[in-house]
C-alpha cells in the first residue's frame, strides 16, 4: 500500500462486536493496543495490562475479523527483561491467538530484541515517539522531539527499527514534518497518531473516534460520531419506559 501510495487506516479493538464491525467496514489493519488498560478497564496509565489480558483480547477480536491485519501490543514487562523473554512472549501471542503480528514500544534500546523476535518469524511493528508504556520517565503526555536535536534522534531510531526488521512502525505526537519525514526516509509502513497527514497511515483509539469518551480531548482526536449521547439517550429512554410501564409492549411480549 505504500508502494502504490495508498493511506492505511488503522483503528484498535479490543471485543469481538467492534472488532466484526471495523473488520466489515473494510479496516485495514486492527491494533489490540494496551490502551484496552485504559478504555477497557479504566486504569491511569497502560501500565496494568498483563500478557493474559492481551492474549484475551486478541483472541476475542480475532474471532470477529475475516479480512483486516491483526496486530497485538505486548504489554509492558513482558518484553523488556530481555531479549529471550521478549521472544517467549511474543511467542505465547502467535501461538495463543490469531494475530500477524506483534507491536512494541522503543527505540535503538529494543533493537536487539526487535532482532530475536523477527529472526523467530514473527513481525514486529515499532511504536517510537510518544510511548505510554514510559509515561513516568516522560513525565507528561506531550509533543515529542520538538527539538530539531530530538528530531534526528527520532529519524535514526525509525532507521535502527527499519533495519533491525520492523515491518511498520507507529509514531505517536511528534510534529507532523518529523512524520513526514520519517515516512519519506524509512521504506517500511509509518502508521502516525497524532503525527500529521505525511505519514503512510493513520491509527486512532476506537473509543476516542468514535466518541465514547467526551471528556478525553487531544488536538489529534478527530470525533467521527457521537456514541457517548446516543447511548445516554437510549438508556434513558428504556429507563423511563420501564419505570412507567410503556415496555415491554405487546409487541415485544409472547
Ligand atoms: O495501545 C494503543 O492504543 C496504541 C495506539 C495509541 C497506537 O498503542
């Protein structure tokens, strides 16, 4: 797709319902994120998730996607021990579920892990820039690599990636000229989030997307409809008619 100079849509899911409807409307690829610690279960940071709770996602969401590309995060600690215990991990995914791939967060510091986990055969998606997993050695969720110094560290670390086998790469809130330039300079798939139209994707938090969580606002959340109010107002509604009689009707009664 980026050879042909087609855009990857990319979106999470974390159940098996959203999963057969992103799958339907012809997603591309489907990211089983560490954010589900976040939408899913309600924790500060992505820091919570286990590896279990990842494989149990991933099976749920794979079992509602015939086409999409399927890409499962590796929670945090289970590969950053090592090299050897990242591979058993990410072996546990491959084996435990369907997914293609698996996703982590780093940069020159995960290149050999990178190594022993594509030398095994399975793919490898980079996650650089802003990377939640590392949200208390950042200190807050800001802009990464404003700084042109930062900026070129960035660049040679995408490279590191590219070279070290990462088949794609996500890049989270950096300046969109750093996407872009990074799409332009690494041959592989850069699938941006918050990282400016350059980039040779796109992938957003399904909730945020689709509005589901009005009061998480980032400049890069583009609100594509309004669930949070139509789910409120259709649980009102059958509240309201249960308490005053109005369901169920006839026609919903034997
Ligand atoms: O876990 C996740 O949802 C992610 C995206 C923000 C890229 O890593």
């Amino acid at each position: 797709m980026k050879e042909q100079g087609e855009k990857i849509a990319m979106l999470t899911a974390y159940d098996y319902t959203t999963a057969k409807i992103i799958d339907a409307a012809e997603i591309d690829m489907i990211l089983v994120g560490d954010s589900a610690a976040n939408v899913m279960a309600g924790q500060e940071t992505t820091l919570p998730i286990t590896l279990d709770h990842i494989i149990y996602h991933t099976q749920c969401v794979c079992r509602g996607v015939s086409r999409a590309f399927v890409v499962a995060d590796m929670p945090f600690g289970s590969y950053q021990i090592s090299p050897e215990d990242a591979l058993k991990n990410a072996i546990r995914i491959m084996k435990e579920t369907p997914a293609q791939a698996i996703k982590l967060e780093g940069g020159s510091t995960m290149v050999d892990t990178i190594q022993k986990i594509t030398n095994a055969g399975i793919p490898v998606m980079g996650h650089l820039g802003l990377t939640p997993q590392s949200i208390h050695q950042l200190g807050s969720y800001a802009l990464i690599a404003k700084e042109q110094d930062e900026a070129s560290i960035l660049l040679e670390e995408a490279k590191m990636l590219e070279k070290a086998g990462c088949f794609s790469l996500i890049v989270e809130k950096i300046p969109s000229q750093l996407g872009q330039t990074i799409s332009e300079q690494v041959s592989i798939p850069v699938v941006g989030i918050g990282a400016g139209n350059g980039c040779d994707g796109q992938v957003l938090v399904f909730h945020d997307m689709i509005g589901l969580n009005p009061e998480f606002k980032p400049k890069f959340v583009k609100r594509y409809a309004d669930l949070y109010s139509q789910i409120s107002s259709g649980v009102s509604q059958y509240i309201q008619e249960v308490k005053d009689a109005s369901f169920p009707s006839d026609k919903e009664s034997y």
